[in-house]
C-alpha cells in the first residue's frame, strides 16, 4: 500500500495495537522499546507503507554527515581488515563513522526495520550480511542510500568477492605444486545471520581439482568445531589415516592459522609434512608466512565508501555491482613438493 496522509503515526499505532507514544518512541529511540511491540510496529508499518514525513524525519534528525555501516560482531579479523578501509575513506571526509554490530537474528531485523526510519543517517553500508525483501524495500522506500559488500540484491549497488574463482585459484595452486590428495577444512557452525561465502569457495575448489582428473572425496572433508579439541580430534581423523592428504585448502585465514598450530601439535609441520593455505589474506597472514586467495579486504571497504559517496552526491547514479578479482599470495606454508624448504 502505498503511504497517503491517512497512513500517520495514529494509523501505525492503531493497527499495531500499542500507544502512539511507543510509536514515537520505536521512531526516536527503538532500543527502548520491547521486542514484542517492535515486532507489531514494524508489522504494522510495512502493512501500511508508512514512511515518517519529514518534518518528523527532521525532529528526530540530531546529527548530518552520518555514514552507518552495519556489520557482523568483530570475532573475525577479516571483518576489522574490511572495517579499516571504510574508516580510512571517511577519515578525509565531513561523513562521521557509526557502527552497528549484529550477534543475532533480531538483532540485524531491527537495524533493518529502525534505520531506514530514523532519518539519522545520510547512507548505510552493509557488510557480509543478508539483507531480505522486507528489509530492502524498506531502504527503498525511506530513500536511505545504501551500498551492500559480499551480499548481492538488484536495488542496491554492491562490492561483490568473486569466491567460487578463489576457490579454483587455490586448488589450481595446489595442483601446480604437485599435490593430488587435497582435503578442504572448515567450520561446521554458523550464526543464523550469516552468509556463505565458502560454499562457494569449495564448489570452485572441487571445480578445477576435478579438471585435473582429482576428486575431493568426502572424507577429506571435514567441518570442525570451534574448539581447539575439536580442530585437533577432527584433523586427527584427516592426517592419521595410512595415506594422508597432502595439502589442505582452509577457505578463512583465522582458521587456516588454527590448523597449522593444532597439526604442529600432531606431529606435523607446514610445509614439509604437509600443506596449508587459506582465505582472505588478513593483516596477519603475511606476519605467519600463511599462503592465502587475498580477496582485498581493505580495498573492498574504501571501495564500498566510494560507491556510497557517488551516490550521495548523484543519486541518479546507476546502480553498479563490482566484483573484485581475487588472487595468490604464494608464502611459506605451500611450496613444490620435493622443493627444498627455505
């Protein structure tokens, strides 16, 4: 439906079930208000297609120049890797940097159902996030300028990571060194907020192996645990077989690292008993000599600010989705095999 003067702050309240005055201030300040009633509004709100008029957009306006970037909870060093580039771009601009970090669900649904509304920002970027229908044309339809990274949607402008190619580079890495028994090692939990890049990464992966007459059988799969007991149980079950896998493909630097500490404890060292390479290429790979797929991750956040300031200023601007290429970075954790170790 679309918004008429019918569809007021009253007409919100009404159908919601709830007082004007949690309407208002769900619009001010929706962390002081219940789960449940925000639930209701938000409902309610998408039901009538209300958009806040602008005088009211203006009351609650306390601050311009306000870049939102919302964003996974910072457990992940490829998050923070990104994260510096958005703030290094907006260093030298009028724009304040506000983040917003999500650990649950809700806690991204209520970003998605609050910001759009508020009128406190001047543009939204969201990174490795979905962002679903509702969430979307509500964006859209409060004009909130918005650019996606690692998530795709055909409203909004993106900076994309081409992760099925990353997965191909490493295996054809992998092969070239000599390796024909690989194994692929990742994390089997996953927030339900999350996307996926690695499903990705290892179809690309099992792709170009199997151009080269390999197979990755199932059992050189293995989806580990957070723990560093559970890493080392389910690498014991890889690496203590008569005939091992050579080399292992981790499609996350952070646990790549993991690994190569939890199979030292086993016994075996990179690379001379056995190969590790990962993905992402984080401040610290270089620092641990870790061959990774560098996706370009500080890059990728000046990049996403540079298609927002574009739009901000021209928003006729087309929409533009980028693809960044990804490529090696060839160090010390994968070398020939038979290659004397430097």
């Amino acid at each position: 439906m679309m918004n008429t003067p019918k569809n007021t702050i009253y007409d919100v309240a009404e159908l919601a079930g709830v007082s004007i005055a949690t309407v208002s201030r769900f619009l001010n300040s929706p962390e002081r208000v219940s789960e449940s009633s925000r639930q209701k509004i938000v409902a309610a709100i998408d039901q009538l297609g209300f958009v806040p008029k602008a005088e009211a957009r203006a009351r609650v306006l306390q601050n311009t120049g306000r870049i939102g970037v919302i964003t996974p909870f910072f457990t992940s060093p490829s998050f923070v890797d990104r994260m510096r580039g958005v703030a290094e771009r907006l260093a030298n601009s009028r724009y304040e940097l506000v983040v917003y970090t999500v650990d649950s669900v809700e806690r991204l649904n209520n970003y998605l159902a609050t910001l759009p509304l508020l009128g406190n920002l001047d543009g939204l970027i969201v990174m490795s996030l979905p962002v679903d229908e509702a969430g979307a044309q509500r964006l859209l339809a409060n004009q909130l300028e918005t650019v996606l990274i690692e998530y795709t949607h055909s409203h909004f402008s993106a900076i994309l990571v081409d992760d099925h190619a990353g997965g191909r580079l490493a295996a054809q890495h992998l092969v070239e060194c000599g390796h024909r028994d690989c194994a692929y090692v990742y994390f089997s939990e996953h927030p339900a907020y999350s996307i996926h890049p690695e499903e990705q990464r290892l179809a690309g992966f099992r792709e170009a192996l199997a151009e080269h007459g390999l197979a990755l059988p199932e059992e050189n799969i293995k989806y580990v645990p957070v723990s560093r007991k559970g890493i080392r149980e389910k690498l014991a079950e890889l690496v203590q077989r008569p005939q091992p896998p050579s080399a292992i493909f981790v499609p996350a630097d952070d646990l790549a690292i993991r690994v190569i500490h939890e199979l030292r404890e086993l016994g075996l060292h990179t690379p001379n008993d056995i190969a590790v390479m990962g993905f992402d290429d984080i401040d610290i790979a270089a620092h641990v000599d870790l061959t990774t797929i560098s996706q370009s991750l500080v890059e990728s956040g000046r990049m996403a600010v540079e298609l927002l300031l574009a739009h901000l200023a021209d928003q006729q601007r087309p929409i533009q989705q980028i693809r960044l290429q990804v490529r090696l970075e060839r160090r010390g954790t994968t070398r020939k095999l038979h290659e004397p170790h430097r």
